[in-house]
C-alpha cells in the first residue's frame, strides 16, 4: 500500500508540483486570501479581545453539534444578523465554506435532479457532487449559451453551481445572465461569493439585488472577513431542509461561540472602515496599469498569470521569494494542465513601492 502511495508522491516531485507544508512564510504578502487586512487588524483584534475579557465564557467548547449541546443564543442572532445585512430571510452558519458547499450540494439534489456546474467552480462543489445522488453536467466557463443548451435538455430539477468572482481565473460569473436563465428555466442558483465578499460590499448578489432570483448564497468569513467560517444565505425551508438532511451540518461539533461573535465583529467593522476596499481597489488599479498579460477582470482582487511550464512557473515564483514576494503557483490539478498559473492576490496594505517591485519583476521574466 505504501509503495503505491510512494510512486504517486514521486511522480508529483518529478512533475514538480508535490504539495509540502511550509510555516508561515516571511514576506510581502502577495498571495493570501487577506483581501482588507482584517486577520491582523490590531484595531479588530483589540475589539475582540475586550469582549472575551468581559466575557470569556465565549472562549468556552460548544461540547456538542447543534442539533444536541452545541446551540447557542449568540450563533442564532449571529444568524439572523446576517440574513437581515444580505437581506435573505434566513441563514446558516458553518464551520467553514467547504463544508457549506459539502452541505448543499449533497443534501438538497436528490436521484432525480441534476447539478449543473461552471467548469471552474471551486472543488468543494465537485466533492459534494460526489456525496449526492444527483446528475452532474459542467458547463463552458462562464459560458451562459452552454449552460443553457444543457437547461434546455433537462427533463427533472435543475441547480445551477457557480461562483461570482473564481478563485483561480479572477473572472466574474456574468451572474445577471445566468439569473436571467435560472428564472426562466425555473431551476435553482446557488452562488459562492467566498471571493466577492467585502471586496465588492456583501458580494454581487447584493450589489446586484438579485435576492430574488438566487436561490441560495455561500459567504465565507476566511478571506476578506479575516476570519473564519461561512454562511448559506436562503430561506426558512431550505434552512430547516439543511438542519435535518445535511450531514456536514449534522454531525459535526459546532464552532466555540468566539467564532460566531469575531463573524459579528467583522461585519461591524466593514461598515466602519469604507476606506479599506477603497484602498484595495487602488491597488488594483495600480498593478493592471503595469500591462502584465492577464485575462483576469481588471477589477479583480486575484490576478493569474498563465504559465504553462511548471519548470518556469515555479523559477519566477522562487525569483519573485527571493526579493522577499509571496505569491501562489497553482499547478494542475489544482487547475487544468496547460493553464498553470501564477497567482497574485493584492490587498488594501499593499504599498505602491511593492506592487510596481514586484510587477517589474514579472515583466522581466514573462
Ligand atoms: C470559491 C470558494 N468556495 C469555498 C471555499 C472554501 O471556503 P473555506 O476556506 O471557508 O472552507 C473557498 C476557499 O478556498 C473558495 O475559494
């Protein structure tokens, strides 16, 4: 058995693309999901830490999931705060945005219904497909024609997967289109906004005020948020329907009532400091000025640089560590073979002097 574990980790070094933990690594941050700064924002931190001083109970284990010991008052209001900003009628809370994906994808499609999903949606979307019964059918990225080419032949209940800003191409969904087709062929749309959240408002279902039409939104609170966990935003029914049929909401032990309460905190904090996605989106702007050939949305937070060679990919990824920039190479099969990447996340304290460095490097290079 062993053997056959070895050869496959071989292959990966030979490839060049074995995965290894590093420790936190030291440098100008260019590639985590700390859009705003909010995971080390002494001000946010400080907050937090006086209401555990006052009540340090929140600091207590849940002992249990929710449905036994593990309910609280605090994750309950927490919920319906939520719900109330992102103007849904309910919310659920999770752990994480794998396991929100985990849950909906494998609880709500039964035998008869089909999911059909963006190509590139995030892979907690695959494996809750691979928990389901249902049908699974992908469409051409960001393709509303195919998509509705597959629609068109579907006979049972349709959900549609996709996420409004992807996490590996930093495009966006043409989302008031695929809305548009949801409505029209009646099936339900779930939106993952773990990258559009706090970067663009509460994300572009909001912006857009698509509520109605959107069946069902996954926030996730460890990007922009800094923080951690997520939400399914939906209503009443799809909520209780989650509550008893899905099991990475079921059997799980719930999250301490600290990680409900620095989710409360967070949201609080966004609206007081309007001037961070502001500053983010400069930055933005200062790196697309620099030219560097991306197909990424000129307004996107990522930034993905295809390289194709692994060889190079990883060359200008250790000539840009060098000079002290972290950034991402993602490699099949993270992403499809041919299309690897280097990807660079900008965020709100990225200084002008770093991005137009770390840019010139690039340039030399590609
Ligand atoms: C699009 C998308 N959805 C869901 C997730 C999972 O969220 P979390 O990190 O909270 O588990 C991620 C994180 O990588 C993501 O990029």
């Amino acid at each position: 058995m062993l053997k056959k574990f070895q050869e496959a980790l071989d292959r990966r070094k030979e490839a060049g693309i074995l995965r290894t933990l590093k420790p936190g690594l030291k440098g100008i941050d260019f590639y985590s999901n700390d859009y705003l700064g909010l995971s080390k924002n002494e001000e946010l931190q400080q907050q937090l830490l006086r209401c555990v001083q006052e009540n340090p109970v929140l600091l207590s284990g849940s002992s249990g999931s929710r449905l036994i010991s593990g309910n609280s008052m605090i994750v309950s209001e927490v919920e319906h705060y939520i719900a109330q900003q992102h103007q849904y009628s309910d919310a659920l809370l999770f752990y994480s945005g794998y396991n929100a994906n985990l849950a909906l994808f494998s609880a709500l499609p039964d035998r008869h219904d089909t999911i059909i999903i963006d190509e590139q949606i995030h892979r907690s979307v695959h494996d809750a497909c691979r928990m389901s019964y249902a049908k699974k059918i992908k469409f051409r990225h960001n393709d509303p024609e195919d998509l509705e080419s597959i629609l068109k032949r579907q006979t049972g209940t349709c959900y549609i997967a996709i996420e409004s800003l992807y996490s590996m191409d930093g495009d966006f969904a043409p989302l008031k289109g695929i809305a548009a087709l949801a409505r029209k062929y009646n099936a339900a749309l779930i939106v993952d906004e773990a990258h559009a959240f706090g970067v663009f408002g509460y994300g572009l279902v909001e912006k857009y005020n698509l509520q109605n039409d959107v069946f069902a939104v996954v926030v996730t609170y460890g990007k922009a948020l800094g923080a951690h966990g997520a939400a399914i935003l939906c209503n009443e029914t799809v909520k209780s329907y989650l509550v008893n049929f899905a099991s990475p909401f079921i059997y799980t032990t719930a999250a301490q009532d600290f990680i409900w309460l620095s989710i409360k905190a967070g949201y609080d904090f966004l609206k007081q400091r309007p001037e961070l996605p502001q500053k983010l989106h400069q930055n933005i702007n200062i790196f697309r000025n620099q030219n560097i050939k991306t197909s990424s949305s000129e307004i996107s937070p990522i930034q993905a640089i295809i390289i194709p060679d692994n060889h190079q990919l990883k060359a200008l990824q250790e000539k840009l560590s060098a000079r002290k920039f972290l950034t991402y190479a993602v490699y099949s099969p993270t992403v499809k073979t041919g299309t690897e990447r280097l990807r660079i996340c900008l965020h709100s304290f990225n200084t002008e002097e770093e991005i137009l460095e770390m840019a010139g490097v690039i340039k030399e290079f590609v």
